[in-house]
C-alpha cells in the first residue's frame, strides 16, 4: 500500500495531476477499486500535490496549457489517429523487449551495458542538447509551433531508438514521459499529414500533438482512463475530454485487437516470472477478482487446476466470506484469497492470469 501510495505521489507531483495519480494506481498497478486502496493513494496524491505547489512552488513537469475547441466535423480523424499511434505503440513494445536481448549477445559483461548509452550521450549532450531528458522541452518545442514531417520524423526516429538503447542497457531512464514526447511528435506528424492532404486547419495541429500524447500513452500502458485524465488535467479544461477520450479509446481498442499488453505488468512479469526448483518453504497468500465474463466466472474451482499446489482457501463475494469446496461455483466480483508457497506465487499468478481473461 505504501508502495503504491508514494508512486500515485510521484505522479501527482511531477504533473499537477492528483485524479491521474489516483487513476493509474486502480488502474495499471492493482487492476481493482478497495475503499483502503484508494483512500491511500487519494491521500498521498493531494498532499503530494499540495507540498510541491503551494509549499516548495516546484512547476509541472508538462504544462500544456488550453486548446481550441476540435470541430465535430473532424472527430473521424480522432479515429484513424488512433490507430495510429495503437501500431506505433506495438512497435514501441516489440522493440523494448528485444533489445535486452541484443545486448546479453554482446561479448561484454552486464554490468559493462550501461557504458554504451553513457558513450553514446556525450556527442548528443554536445551537438543536440535538446534531445537529451525524457522529452519535456521537445514537447514544448513542437506545441509552440509547426515543423516539417521530415523534421519530425528525424526527432522521432533519434529519441525512438535512442530511448531503446538506454532503457534496454539496464539504467533506464523512465517509459512515462519518454513515451508521452513520443506521442507528441506523432501527433504533429499526423495533423501535418491531415493538413496537407485533408485541409484541416492549422491551429487543430497543436490539438493533434496533445491527443496523441494520450492516445501513445495508451497504446503502451493500457490504462485509457490515467491517460485521458492525465491530459485533462494538464490542459485545465474539460472541453477536450471528448476528443481526448476518442483518441484514447480507440488506441486501446486496436491496441487490444493486435495483442498488445500492459508494458509495466510485462516487465514486472519478465522480472518475477520464473520456475523454482525446490520449495522455499515458505507459504504466501494472495488475492485475485475476478472478472466479468472471464473464464473463471461460473467455473468450479475444482477446474482452476492450480498448479504446484496452490488453492483457493477464501471467497469474498459482496460483504459475505467462506471457505469454498472443490464444486464451489466462482462468480465475476469474488475476491479469491490464493494459497501457495512463496516459490510458486509468479507460476500460481500467471497461471490464473490466463483464465480471468
């Protein structure tokens, strides 16, 4: 809980966002709402919010400032940019997973990987200062005014590959604002392709570049609903939440088609995820809600076929617990309390993971 408190604090801080440090905890850490939960990441993100500003005056790390209002007449562009940025966000992915393996082929060390970013940053710190950091100034640079597609491309490709060779050496440098930057200069791409071929106005750009920041953010994280609100509350305005959420729902939605998974619960994942050898001896509980519509809603737990062991020694279901027989009938909003040895919890979780989809 703590944990969770002080990331939903750190979010909060950094961009003057306390709804959307309350969001992403519920939504890409803990995928469920509990009163305790969310009475603790509210409570570290204002006051989070409140210390930074109105004690230490520290500014956001974006600040995005008011759009104009998009046309009606332009939302089916919302769409297609959607879907742009849910490929470019499988692409983004792809590419973080493979390039660790690219540097474990290396005939160096793993200790040594983090050399090759640290090498490479020198003559860019000297020649292109501005592409250094998480991307802030680029986006600033880029909602300010209009740049050419060839430009922008460059900047992309640079800070694209770039980003890789940092994060996949070991000492990364962070996927949140990386990725919004990213997202940004895919905006502008986009409203300069729109501009051109399809004569949207010139102001609606700077709208583009703002949407897709939540629309890449999406793609990555799947977690639509941090996102939308991340940029609503850096923008200040409610008027974009329409458009905003479009952009956004749509790059979740195609994201999903083509298979694209939550990046932060991957690495967790390819962190955690191994097979033991032997118990450790040690017994650990966890819990598990299930979902509507999942395979485990109207199973037996005699069909969960718990692997190493594990199982289920509670049900939550509403305000009642009991202890359930093997031809217990699970429910989707029962809170399963799992069973296991601490050896086997990453398996048991993977395992169960499969079926509450």
């Amino acid at each position: 809980m703590l944990i969770s408190a002080g990331s939903s604090a750190g979010l909060a801080a950094a961009f003057n966002a306390p709804v959307s440090g309350i969001m992403f905890i519920l939504e890409e850490v803990h995928h469920k709402f509990t009163g305790v939960l969310l009475l603790t990441a509210f409570s570290a993100s204002i006051t989070a919010n409140f210390v930074a500003y109105q004690i230490f005056g520290v500014q956001p790390a974006l600040d995005l400032g008011a759009l104009v209002k998009f046309p009606l007449e332009h939302y089916l562009h919302l769409v297609l940019m959607g879907g742009f940025l849910a490929v470019a966000g499988w692409a983004y992915q792809e590419v973080l997973f493979y390039v660790p393996k690219l540097y474990r082929k290396l005939p160096i060390p793993n200790y040594l990987h983090g050399t090759i970013p640290f090498l490479l940053v020198i003559p860019v710190g000297l020649f292109f200062p501005l592409m250094l950091g998480g991307g802030t100034g680029i986006v600033t640079l880029i909602s300010g005014a209009r740049y050419s597609t060839l430009f922008l491309l460059g900047i992309f490709l640079f800070r694209f590959i770039f980003s890789h060779i940092s994060y996949g050496s070991g000492l990364p440098g962070g996927i949140f604002i990386p990725v919004l930057s990213l997202g940004a200069i895919l905006g502008a791409i986009y409203g300069n392709g729109a501009l051109h071929l399809m004569g949207v106005e010139d102001a609606l750009i700077r709208s583009f570049v703002i949407y897709a920041m939540g629309g890449y953010l999406t793609a990555v994280t799947k977690a639509p609903l941090t996102a939308v609100m991340l940029i609503t509350e850096m923008t200040g305005t409610i008027t974009q939440l329409m458009p905003l959420a479009i952009v956004c729902l749509s790059s979740y939605i195609i994201a999903d088609f083509i298979g694209v998974d939550p990046v932060y619960e991957t690495l967790l994942n390819n962190k955690v995820n191994f097979v033991p050898k032997v118990f450790q001896g040690e017994i650990k509980e966890f819990s598990v809600l299930i979902e509507t519509n999942s395979h485990l809603d109207g199973m037996m737990i005699r069909h969960t076929r718990l692997p190493y062991g594990a199982k289920v020694s509670k049900v939550k279901r509403h305000s009642n617990e009991f202890v359930p027989h093997k031809d217990s009938i699970l429910m989707a909003g029962d809170e399963l309390t799992i069973t296991t040895d601490s050896g086997f919890v990453s398996e048991v979780k993977k395992h169960l993971d499969g079926l509450n989809k």
